[in-house]
C-alpha cells in the first residue's frame, strides 16, 4: 500500500496539489467563483518555484481553453478550471481538444447558470457540455477530486484515449470545504503519470496541419471516428482507475454502489450530495427499506453496461437531478431512461430535482424521495401524468 | 523605398515557396498573395495559427493542405489566444529541457474580422501579456468568406451586404474603417507596420522584422479582393498601390513607439483614382467623395506629423 | 477535391494531415477563362509576373524567361496588367 501523508486540504487545494504533482507544462486560466481557489493557489506555486510552468492569465474563459488548446498542440502538459458562466463562455471552444485529440485537463467547480446570478452549485453547467466529447468525471469529497485529477492526466494522454477529461467537484462544497484526505507521496505520482508522446505535435521539423475544413464529402467520416475514439476509451479508463487502485489504494469504477445488498429500490446520484444520500441510505435501510444508492462516477463516456448491471435487481430507481432541462424534466433522469429502455421494461424510473443554485439538499429530503417515488410510482401504474418535482420548492402565491 | 529595385525582383527573394498552389482563393486574390509573401518571407521556421476565414478556407480542405510549415486552425475569434499557449508551451519545454531551441517563430493570421472585430479581445490580451508572436491581419475589408458582410475594419462609403446601398439615403457603411494598427500601438508594443501586397519587398522586410522582435508585433496587410470589391481580377496589384498612393491605406512601421512612412508622398493622388475602379463605392456621389477626402487627408497630416514630417 | 474515396478508417487521429503541401496535386487551372500568352521579345525578365501571382504558379526557366504553369493559372490577368514591357496578354480559353 502507498505512503503518502494524511493533511487537511480544501478541494480546490487538493486539485493544485494533482496539477503540481502532474507537473502540468501550461495552466491556463480565468478566475471564477468558485474555481478562484484553485488558481489562486496554482500561482502561489508557479510564484514559488515549487511548480515549473507558465500560467497565463488570459483576458477571458473562451481564451483560456483556447490557450491550452495550443499549448497542447505543441506538446505541453496543461490544465485550466472554470465553473458556470465562464464554461459557457469557453463552451465554442471545448469542442475543439475532443475532435483534434488533444489531451486537455481541466476541472469544473460546478456552478448554476444566470439569470438571476449564483454563485453556488448546483450541475446546469455540467449538463450543458454533455456533447462536447470530453471523459467527464464526479467527484465527491476532496480526496477523489485529487485523484480523480491524477487520472485524468493519465487517462487522457494514454495513446489509447488522447481525449481531453474533465473532472467534476462541486462548487463550494468541494472547492471551498477543508476535509483530510492523503496526500501520495510526489515521486509515486510521478511515476503513475510520466511524460507522453502525442503522435502529433505543432513542430516545423516535423510539419503537420491541425483543424483543416471538412466539407460534406469528408465531414460524417471525421464525426464517426471521433465517436468511436471516444466509445472505445471506456476499457481504458477502467484499467488506469484499477491501476490508480493497486497503487493508491483507492479503487474507482463508472458506476460505484452503497448497501446495494438486496436492495429493490435505490437512489442515483452524482456528486457531493452522495455522501448525504449514503446517511438518507444508512436511516432507510435501519428502518427496513431495501434501498441503496447508486453513483454515476463516471458521466462521459456514459457507462451503459455498468449501469445495466448495477439496476438488475431493482424495482425503482430514484434519480437525482440537480439541474432543470427546461420543458423536459430532469436530464440526468432523461438520460438513464433513455440507457435503459429496452432493457428493463419492469424498472419504474422517478426523478426529482433539487440542490439548484446551491440550495442545500437535507437527509430528509433524500428519504422524502424514497417514500415519494414509491407514491409516484402508484400514480404511474393509475395512468396519470407525473411531473418531476423540485424537492422544498416555496409554493407561494397567496400575495 | 524601392522603385528601380522594385524590377528584376528573382533576384532579390528566395524561390522558395512555402505555401503551396492548388489553393482555392478566388481569381485575383490579394490575400492569398500577401500569405505566399508572408510565409516566403518566414521560412519554415514557425508554427502558424490560422482563424476560421478565406485563408483557413482556401488553404486546408480535408484531406489536403497548401502549408508546407506546421499549421493550426481552430477557430475563428481566439488565434492570439491559441498562439499565447503554443509560445508559452515551447518556452516551457525548453526551459525543462523536454526539446531544443530552435529560434522557432509563432505567427497569427486573421482576417479583418477574425482581428477587428470578434478576435479583438484575444488580440489585446495576448499583445497586453507580451508573448513572443508576429500577428498579421489581412485586411480585405469586410466578411468575404460569408458573403461580404461588412466589419468594423469595413470603409466609410463602401457597400456591403449588411451595409447596403438602400433606396432610401443610405450609401453602404456609414461608419469609418476602426484603426486597428494604432489600437495595436497602443499596447506599447514593439512593432507594428502596415503593408500591401503590391509592395512585395516592403512587405516581406516587415515581416521579417516582426517575426525577428522580442514580444508582440503586429502586420497589417491591405488584402485587394476582388470578389469584394467588384473590381476586376487583374487590377488587384493597382488598387492595392492606389490604396496606398491617394492616402487611403498609408505604408508605416511603428518601432518601439517611432514611426516611419515607408512611402512619404507629399501629394496624395485625389481617392476617387482610388474608388472609381471598385464597384462597392460605384453609387458614391461628389458630396460624399469629398467628405472621403477631407478624412483621408487629415488623417494622413496627423500621420506625417506622428512620422516627425513636416 | 480529393480524398472522396476515404473511409472513417483512413483518417488520422484528430484529423491531422501530415503530408505538408499536398495541396498542389489540385487542379486550379481549369477554372480559368483566360490564360496568359508571351511574347518574350520584349521581356525584360524582371519577374515582376512571378512576384505578382497569387497562385505562385510562374517560374523562371533556363533562359530567364517567366512561363506560367496552366496547372495551377486561374487566369486573373494579374501578369499581363503588371507587365511593364506588355509582354504578355490574356486569350480566351476555348473549350478543346
């Protein structure tokens, strides 16, 4: 089992901490609340010497992405974070690393989307990159966002992905919360994620051309090996968190479980919120429900086999959406019917949506879930229509 | 200046061509002239950052390309940007010993709207954190690529598809041509230079001086387009000296905050030699004409004076 | 164009093309309307025509004189307006 030493690190700390250790070339970032910690610390460590890169303080997100667009194209290990608005603001530009290949790293602390402005977290950013063909990952306390992190390098730049990843950590409750966690020792990391090789590199002795124009003759046959680039990284990313897991002693896969043992009903959630759903998890299961909890760790590329297995033996499954897709419900919820259909005609799948704009989701309101989805499910099997519903949402109205 | 050196000019340029024919510019293209100056003038030497625009068009349909150095096209707002992370990505890789230095330039293209207009704001940031880049502009006035939409960079009188001659008062572009090459100045930056591809050696001894400063630099070249324009295919080279010889695109270089006409001319052509051969200015009356000139000739006076020319 | 025949198969990661320059197996000549003729009497060889073309497409031969490469010449006329000497004058292409 791995050294290391136990500290206590806020997320975004622990984030610095995997690009130090990655030894990132290039960092190129725009401060947002709530990623401003992790840049903030990134400069400390480039100002000190203890991190030999450059850090670029573009003037916006769109060139930050861009920046690291050909920092990658030339070779360098880079890395840059945003959240909410300034994902948006870079969105035109995450499409470009996944179609060119380029190994780009970043982290997201989740934020919501104006109007009306928030700052705090909730996942309408995450759901807005769905399509953008980068290996998308949650993390849930601050030790899996530094390891998640370190994979992400390694995953990435394996000659076999050479996809950008990006790595998912909550805004605030992540970024802005002091938990312990292990730090590995740096030589161990190292040696985890050694220097790579693109195939292709930005170099006149070498001339190649990057981002030419494909016309209609050309243009479906670029998106269908982009698409099977990307499917094909699914067994990769598993070998590389197995790996991480021989090393570090943390294990990591596309779909992780909680008291799953019998279950016939079980929550499905992402991010930090899991670990409030495990608590919800523990009380129901005391009072003789059979429920679990289900974590999508793994969002891009969507582990459909994975889930499929872990649903087996369920009744209901109680998904958690913490973003509105307006006019079509909650999309996490939206998605998993759309993985299973055809697969599990019996499974009953109720959403609920809650934890917007950083609205703290209560054990309680979890547990509300459970019994509530069960209700819902009656209201189903009767013929009526059931709309998502946004859990402690004021009704009002009597002004 | 050069006027008798101006002939006999195989012996005066390298042969080389570092960008391919088989582009598909359109006939007469002074663009696609200007970038086989540009990358003559470069060697093969550099990494280039193209944005989305007629070069980026005509010279990179899949699966070929006119680029005979290492070549990037992303999109079409953030070339600086995009070139900001390469320059940064080389100096670190040599600094920790990854790769050798090979004195390797880093060079933008943009179009005038790429530039002017929705590139600005990466332009300003890369010229205001003092990376090592030669950013050159080729100016042909307005969106051609999309159909000859007009751009800030776009001339006072100058019809354009979104600025059209309409029935009731209306002559094209009402607002006057956004002086980027001094927006460029004003980032203090080392050099900054105007050039035209009918002044070819005035043009690759530019380049090859911006490509050589430490820091920012920035080229911007008058690019004839004949689609554009509605002038004739052949004319291109005369329009581009017209341009220059009426006051309307003037030659200078801005060293370290010195300015220098590379063509001083104390008597400017009238511009209407200028206009009267290009269809977008076809509908201008005499009123207008003269209100063109008034402008062309104070600005060229408050140049002179920048110039230290009496 | 080129490259029609290419399968999702063929392509290279991120669609790179390695093969710098390749370009030049397109035809552009046969858009041209007009080409160039010369009447090299009058040549001076300054090369004012070579410098001037867009498409890069003229080229000294052993004698010093310039000849347009009808591969490439699209036929802007840019030669035969820049020529001092008028040694060279655009004809109608006819169709063979």
């Amino acid at each position: 089992m791995t050294k290391g030493k136990i500290v206590g690190l806020e997320g975004s700390f622990a984030v610095a901490e995997a690009v130090r250790m990655a030894n990132a070339d290039v960092i190129a970032a725009y401060p947002i609340t709530p990623q401003t910690h992790i840049v903030e610390r990134l400069s400390e460590m480039v100002a000190d010497g203890d991190l030999d890169a450059d850090f670029i303080c573009v003037e916006s997100e769109h060139s930050a992405m861009s920046a690291c667009v050909g920092a990658s194209a030339a070779g360098a290990r880079v890395f840059t974070c945003s959240a909410g608005q300034g994902l948006e603001l870079m969105h035109e530009v995450l499409y470009i690393p996944s179609s060119m290949r380029l190994p780009v790293v970043a982290v997201a602390a989740n934020r919501a989307l104006s109007a009306p402005l928030s700052v705090w977290c909730d996942h309408s950013d995450v759901m807005a990159l769905r399509d953008i063909s980068w290996i998308q990952m949650f993390a849930e306390n601050n030790q899996q966002a530094f390891d998640l992190t370190t994979c992400a390098y390694r995953i990435a730049e394996d000659k076999d992905v050479l996809f950008p990843t990006m790595v998912h950590i909550d805004g605030f409750y992540l970024s802005h919360v002091i938990e312990d966690m292990v730090l590995p020792e740096e030589e161990e990391v190292a040696g985890f994620i050694p220097d790579y090789e693109h195939p292709f590199v930005l170099d006149p002795d070498k001339p190649v051309s990057m981002g030419c124009y494909g016309p209609p003759f050309i243009y479906p046959e670029t998106k269908k090996a982009q698409d099977v680039a990307f499917d094909n990284t699914r067994p990769k990313i598993q070998e590389i968190w197995d790996e991480f897991g021989e090393i570090f002693g943390r294990h990591y896969s596309p779909v992780e479980s909680y008291k799953m043992d019998g279950a016939r009903i079980a929550l499905l959630t992402m991010g930090s919120c899991s670990e409030t759903a495990m608590l919800a998890v523990d009380e129901l299961r005391e009072a003789g429900i059979d429920v679990g909890l289900i974590r999508l760790r793994l969002w891009r590329p969507f582990p459909f086999k994975e889930l499929r297995e872990a649903v087996k033996q369920l009744d209901l499954l109680v998904v958690l959406d913490r973003a509105i897709s307006f006019g079509m419900g909650g999309p996490v919820c939206s998605e998993l019917k759309s993985a299973l259909y055809n697969k599990r005609e019996d499974l009953k799948i109720v959403g609920f949506i809650a934890g917007l704009g950083g609205r703290d989701i209560q054990i309680s309101e979890f547990k509300y879930m459970v019994t509530q989805a069960q209700e819902k499910v009656k209201a189903i099997e009767r013929g009526e229509e059931v709309e998502t519903e946004i859990i402690g949402v004021r009704e009002g109205g009597g002004r | 200046m050069e006027k008798e050196e101006d002939l006999f000019v195989p012996r005066q340029v390298t042969t080389e061509e570092n960008f391919a024919p088989g582009h598909r510019a359109c006939i007469g293209c002074g663009e696609a002239l200007a970038v086989r100056y540009v990358c003559k003038a470069l060697g093969k030497n550099v990494i280039i950052v193209t944005a989305t625009g007629c070069i980026e068009i005509f010279s990179s349909l899949l699966p070929q390309t006119s680029w005979q150095m290492a070549w990037i096209h992303t999109l079409f707002e953030n070339v600086a940007a995009v070139m900001s992370g390469i320059e940064s990505a080389y100096k670190v890789r040599v600094r920790k010993g990854k790769i050798p230095d090979k004195n390797v330039k880093f060079v933008g293209f943009g179009g005038d709207g790429a530039t002017t207009d929705i590139g600005i704001q990466a332009l300003s940031g890369a010229m205001e954190r003092g990376h090592d880049f030669l950013y050159v502009c080729y100016d042909n006035e307005a969106y051609m690529n999309t159909g000859i939409q007009r751009s800030s960079s776009t001339p006072y009188g100058a019809w354009t598809t979104t600025a059209p001659v309409g029935k009731k008062s209306s002559i094209g572009q009402v607002t006057w041509k956004k002086n980027m090459p001094e927006i460029a100045v004003a980032h203090n930056i080392p050099y900054v230079a105007t050039a035209s591809p009918s002044y070819p050696l005035d043009l690759m001894a530019k380049v090859k001086r911006g490509a050589e400063m430490d820091g920012p630099a920035y080229i911007h070249i008058l690019s004839v387009c004949p689609t554009g324009w509605r002038s004739p295919t052949d004319i291109t080279i005369e329009l581009g000296r017209l341009a220059v010889e009426t006051g309307v695109f003037p030659l200078y270089e801005v060293i370290d905050g010195e300015y220098n006409l590379s063509v001083d001319l104390p008597d400017l052509k009238p511009v209407t030699e200028y206009l009267k051969k290009q269809g977008r200015f076809k509908h201008l009356n005499d009123d207008t004409i003269a209100t063109i000139q008034t402008r062309v000739e104070e600005d060229y006076v408050k140049l002179r004076e920048k110039a230290g020319v009496k | 164009m080129g490259g029609e025949g290419l399968g999702w198969k063929d392509l290279e990661i991120g669609f790179v093309v390695t093969e710098p320059g390749n370009a030049s197996s397109y035809k552009t000549g046969d858009w041209r309307s007009e080409r160039p003729i010369r009447e090299n009497e009058r040549c001076i060889k300054c090369g004012l025509c070579y410098i001037y073309c867009p498409e890069a497409c003229i080229h000294e031969d052993e004698e010093g004189y310039f000849e347009a490469d009808l591969y490439y010449c699209k036929g802007c006329g840019i030669c035969a307006h820049e020529c001092p000497r008028s040694v060279i004058s655009m004809v109608e292409e006819k169709e063979e």
